[in-house]
C-alpha cells in the first residue's frame, strides 16, 4: 500500500472516527438520563426484573454473535478483494442463515428460557405474570435484530459511519420517548416497556434495511443465492467463534444468573445500572474500533502486514486511553457521581461502578489483537485456548459465592483472568503472522501500564486531601482530564505521535 493511500485511509478512519464520537455523545448523553427515568419510573424491583429475564434471551446471542462476526469479517474481505459477484453471494447467503437461526433460537428461548424463568429464577411472585411478557418480547426484539445484522456489518464495511450517526441519534430519542410515556402509562409499567422497546427494534430494522438496498448494490437480498461453499466457510468460521462466545455469554448473562440465585433483583438492579455507565465509556473506544477495524481486516486481504500492524499497535494503545481518561474520575467519585445521576441508588452500586470499568480495561486493550486474529480466518486453535481460559470466570464466581464472597467478587476474577487473554492473542498472532510480540509488550503495554500509574498521581492526592464534596468531585474530574491528557502526550505517545498531534492542535488553533 502506497503513501498516498495510506494517507487517504488515516483520513478516513479519522472522519469516521469523528462521526461515530457525535453520535456517541448525543448517544450517552441521553441514554444516561433515559436510564435514570425509567429506574425511577419502575423501581428497582421491576428494573431488575427485566434486565435479569431480557438476560435469559441474551444467553442465547451467544449462537447469532458467532455468526454476526463471520459475516461482517467475510463481507469486509470482500470488499477489500473489490468482487461484488461474491458479495451480493455472501450477503444473500448470510440473510438465509440469519433467517435459519432465527427460527432456531425463537424455539430454544420459548421452550428452555421460559422453563428456566419460572423454575430457576428469583423473581417475586406477584411478578411471574410480567416476567414471562417480557421474555416474549424480548424473544420477538432480538429475532428482529438477528436478521438486521447483515445490514448492519455491510454498512460498516463500506465504513458508511454517518448512517449510524443519525439511526441511533433516531433510536436514543425514541427510547427517551418511551420514558416519558411510561410515566404517563396508567397500565402494568413494566409490560408496557417491553412492549415500546420492541416497537423501536422493528422501527429501526426497516430503516437499516431499506438504506442498504437504495445505497449498496450487493444489500440486495435473493432467497435464491445460496451457495454451500460459502455456508460451509461461514459456518465453519462462526462454528469457533461460537465456541469462544460461549465463555463471553457464561461471564455476562451467566454472572446475571448466579446473581438473581444468590443475591436477588435488587442486586441485578445494580449490576444493571453500572452497565449503563461501562456502555456509555466504552462508546468512545468502540466508536474508534469501528472505524479502525475494517482498515485492519482489509490490509490483511491485500497483503500490506506492516500497515496492519501499526494499526493494530495504535488501535490498542489509543484504545486504551481513550477510555482511560473517564476511568479515573470513576474510580475516584463514584458515589458523587451516582448521587447526582440517580434520584435512588441501589446498594453495591458504587463499588460495581469501580470495579466495572476497571475489569472493562483488562478486556478492551486486545480489541485490535482479536480483530487481527479474525483477518486470518485462522481461529481454531485460539478459540479453544481462550474459551478454556474465559469460561473459568463462571465457575470461579460459582465458587466464591458459595463460600459467601461478595457480589462484586466477579469483577475482580473477569479482570485477572480476561487481562491474562492478551498474552495468548498475542502468541497466537506470533504463529500466525511472525507478529513482534516483543516490541508490542515493552513499547506498548509498557507504555500504557505506566500511564494508568502516574494519571492516578495528581487527581487521587486531590480527592484524599479533600472530604467529598461537590467542589471535590468538580475538582477531581478538571484535574484528572487535564493530569491524564498531559501524561498520555508525553509517556505513552512515541515521537512520531506527538509530532502528528501537536501539528493537529496547532492547525486547529489557526483556524479558530
């Protein structure tokens, strides 16, 4: 790949990038307040009730997500091979195998989690009613988005950010539409809720459909394009990544599980609101990742490794950071925070909050790592390996709550186990590609280790000298946001990046 081109590419990661953060802001802002509406509109029992039994449906993504990333991974090598004879196959072939699952995990959720809801889980009687609702609802919602994914991974792959920009800046208003109307809602609240977040899902499936067949030639779909060489790979690809997937599904949905058994709704109500808080965060790194990781997948399909690799080192790294400068001030005003978000704060809601974003960390960093790996088409090997290590987190939990640990006990195995996992996508990548995993570990995970040190330094001395406060919490996160941007600049940037910045901020100044 040429200068020019290269050039071209950062450019167009960059604008991509910008997008999908004006999205993202809009995006958290009113998620955030939406979530504070609908907990004080429903209470803490029923919030929990229907993050714990929306839950039982998500077990089962775990079969779609596998899927979903063959499909994105096979349309965006297409389009770096530029054939669109085979991405119009692709495209057809995956619909139809989305089509196929749908109908196969409508079943297995109707039959196995409607059994598991009334015979295993910790819900309140009188609730049973609306608990079974909503796993209906929240069966019907998730068929929708199913078959929505190959127009939403071919939309990514064309790197088409700005319609992602808009649709989801449609779907936070609709959401905060619904709030609003459940407060007015003089029926069961909850029911109602299910009902409104299923409308939406429909909304939006239509939409993204409808762009994608105006704008995107292969988006066409043809039941009749079925090819069984192109089924065969797919489902050979997804087939491990459905084996991987299986630990992310026991270590989200599954602690959602031993929670409701061990501790109850309330606790779920908790768990459930810091989850808010960690999506939003972890907006700003996907947002990135989005834009960077189809340039990484299509470099591996043209044979430029060496651009790959800089992209992969620099997707980390800024990763990292980019969720780093909220971390800080989480960590340290956590209960400030919640006080002023939430009119009601559930119990173990500030020491979930820490935990959360700490444990997101740990995960984050080998975001690049993974996507990499996944360019290869060559998982086998590396699903087994980080599945058998990834799945220890259920068990693990399992155990510590039968001795009587805490709830939040699970964070703080997710983190150690999951930080472990970057160590084995880094000697997968060795293997597979001769990655320099030497180089990687002293000037990047170096490079960020003593980062989240020395941020921790300035804004941490500021909130031990002081009481909590108000003034503390304004004062912690001005310092920390200006602390953590100084130290990233000049530890964890190289020459060539500081350079590239600082003729950035200076363009920008002229232009103001």
């Amino acid at each position: 790949m040429n200068i020019n081109t290269q050039q071209a590419n950062n450019k167009r990661i960059a604008k991509n990038t910008l997008l999908l953060y004006f999205r993202m802001i809009i995006t958290m802002i009113v998620t955030l307040f939406t979530s504070r509406i609908v907990l004080d509109a429903l209470g803490e029992a029923n919030y929990g009730i229907y993050n714990v039994v929306g839950g039982v449906v998500t077990m089962f993504s775990v079969l779609s997500s596998s899927l979903s990333g063959a499909i994105s991974r096979f349309i965006t090598y297409e389009l770096g091979k530029k054939n669109l004879e085979n991405l119009k196959l692709i495209f057809s072939t995956s619909v139809n195998i989305q089509i196929i699952m749908s109908i196969i995990i409508f079943l297995l959720c109707e039959v196995i989690g409607g059994w598991f809801l009334n015979e295993k889980m910790n819900i309140p009687s009188e609730r049973m009613e609306a608990a079974n609702f909503i796993l209906h609802c929240s069966i019907i919602t998730f068929v929708i988005n199913l078959i929505s994914v190959p127009y939403n991974a071919t939309i990514i792959a064309h790197e088409r950010m700005n319609v992602f920009a808009y649709i989801s800046i449609l779907e936070v208003s609709l959401k905060l539409l619904v709030a609003y109307l459940i407060y007015l809602s003089p029926f069961d609240k909850l029911k109602i809720y299910a009902l409104l977040i299923l409308s939406i899902s429909a909304i939006l499936r239509f939409i993204y459909s409808f762009y994608c067949k105006h704008h995107f030639e292969e988006a066409n779909y043809n039941c009749k394009l079925f090819d069984k060489r192109v089924f065969k790979e797919m489902f050979s690809f997804a087939g491990w990544n459905l084996f991987g997937n299986t630990a992310y599904m026991l270590n989200t949905q599954g602690i959602n599980m031993l929670i409701n058994i061990f501790f109850g709704v309330t606790t779920n109500a908790a768990r459930a609101i810091v989850v808010q808080v960690d999506t939003a965060i972890q907006q700003f790194v996907n947002n990135f990742m989005t834009a960077i990781n189809p340039q990484i997948t299509k470099s591996y399909a043209i044979g430029d490794y060496e651009y790959m690799y800089k992209l992969v080192c620099r997707g980390t790294k800024f990763s990292f950071f980019i969720m780093y400068i909220f971390v800080v001030p989480i960590v340290l005003e956590a209960e400030t925070i919640l006080k002023i978000w939430l009119n009601q704060v559930p119990a173990d809601t500030t020491i979930f909050m820490r935990l959360v974003v700490i444990s997101s960390l740990a995960s984050l960093i080998g975001n690049s790592l993974y996507c990499a790996i996944q360019s290869t088409g060559h998982i086998k090997r590396y699903q087994v390996i980080v599945t058998l290590v990834g799945c220890l987190v259920f068990p693990l939990t399992w155990i510590a709550y039968k001795l009587g640990a805490p709830a939040y006990s699970t964070y703080i195995i997710y983190a150690i186990l999951y930080f472990s996992l970057n160590f084995i996508r880094l000697s997968t990548l060795k293997r597979l590609m001769n990655f320099k995993v030497e180089y990687f570990i002293y000037n990047i995970f170096a490079k960020i280790g003593i980062c989240a040190i020395v941020c921790f330094i300035m804004p941490g001395m500021i909130a031990y000298c002081m009481p909590p406060s108000i003034t503390r919490f304004l004062l912690v996160c001005f310092s920390s946001i200006l602390w953590s941007v100084g130290c990233i600049y000049f530890i964890g940037f190289d020459k060539v990046e500081r350079d590239y910045f600082t003729i950035k901020i200076k363009n920008i100044l002229k232009r103001i």
